[in-house]
C-alpha cells in the first residue's frame, strides 16, 4: 500500500451491526481508511439498507445466480479488483470463500468471530459457548483461510459470564466488545503497515 488511504471491503450475510460499526469508526476518523462497498449474499439482509444509508455501494452476490461456485467467487473478486480494495473484513458472512479465491488477498481477508477461537467455531459461537456453560467467553478477530474460522488470529478479548446473564444478554455483550475490538484492530493493522 502507498500513502493513499487503505480501501476496505465489507463481506456481511445478516444485521450488519459489525459492519454499522466500522462505518461509524471510518466516519469517526477512528480508523483512517475507506469503505469501497459492501458485497451480501443475502438480498433482503439489514446490512444493505445500512450501506446504503451510509451512502456505500452495494453488491448482492448469490451462488444461485451462477452456474458454479468458481462463477460465484469471480463476481465478488471483480467486484473487489474493480474498487482495488487493499483489505477485505468478513462481519457475519456466512459463506466459505475458497483457497482459489483467499490467494488473490493473501493475509487481506479478516474476519470477526463471536468466541475465543479455537473454543466453539462455527455459526452459533455464542449460543454453543453459553450452552456449554463455559465461565469465560469472548471474541476473535483472524486471518481467513479456507476453513471454518482456522485463520492465524490478531486479537482476542475475553468476556467472563455472569452466571444471572441469560443467551441473549450474553449476546448482546459479546456484540458491544465486537463493535470496539473489530475498529481498533483494523486501525492497529493499518498504522503498523501489516497490511
Ligand atoms: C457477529 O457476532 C460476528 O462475530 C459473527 O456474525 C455476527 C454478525 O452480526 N461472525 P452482525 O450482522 O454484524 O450484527
């Protein structure tokens, strides 16, 4: 990267209140960078209406509109060649993207996951962590590889349960730690140059 400001990718499948939140952090001078759009998988997602009240361009992208998987993935790579995105942050998208498609952002895609990886991976980190009855929960932010939530991790912040919380104040506590540990992370990332 130059000195021209880092080109952030957004990748999100639902509410999008991780992606609400870099938003905020960009407009905020929090993280000194640029959101060049937001891709979804999901037509009717929340995340959309939050790009687009933001003023960000959107890109839905389903596999079902294409003959294959390969297809799939080089709509979403042109999309992201075409704005030169520097750095691409998964925030609740909840499709594999493949090894054939990581290798043209090697250590650039980033992802934010709702447990103290290795600990619960997968869609429900917080439900599983809670349904396990561990004392301390929390959240990465890691690399992406092509596996489920196996990347090299950046950052974690752990969380201990009050043991009165029920699933869904557990919940909403693991969000408000995502919504500070995903900005800073980024903005750590991007003045230390690792991007
Ligand atoms: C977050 O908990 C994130 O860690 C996980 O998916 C959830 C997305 O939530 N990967 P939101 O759409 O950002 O509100």
């Amino acid at each position: 990267m130059n000195n021209s400001k880092c080109r952030l990718m957004l990748m999100a499948s639902g509410t999008g209140s991780n992606v609400q939140a870099l938003i905020d952090a960009v407009n905020h001078g929090q993280i000194q960078a640029e959101i060049v759009g937001v891709i979804s998988d999901q037509p009717q997602a929340a995340v959309i209406q939050k790009a687009q009240a933001a003023g960000i361009e959107s890109f839905i992208s389903q596999p079902k509109d294409y003959s294959s998987r390969k297809d799939w993935e080089q709509s979403i790579l042109d999309f992201c060649q075409a704005r030169s995105s520097d750095l691409i942050l998964l925030a609740g998208f909840m499709r594999i993207l493949s090894a054939d498609f990581l290798q043209h952002y090697p250590q650039q895609v980033i992802n934010i996951h709702p447990s103290l990886l290795p600990a619960f991976p997968g869609r429900q980190g917080i439900k599983d962590a809670y349904d396990y009855g561990v004392k301390i929960t929390g959240v990465t932010i890691h690399y992406v590889d092509d596996g489920i939530d196996t990347g090299p991790i950046i950052a974690q912040e752990s969380l201990k349960i009050d043991p009165n919380w029920d699933l869904a104040q557990l919940e909403s506590h693991i969000h408000q730690i995502e919504h500070q540990l995903y900005p800073t992370t980024i903005e750590k990332l991007i003045q230390e140059k690792v991007i």
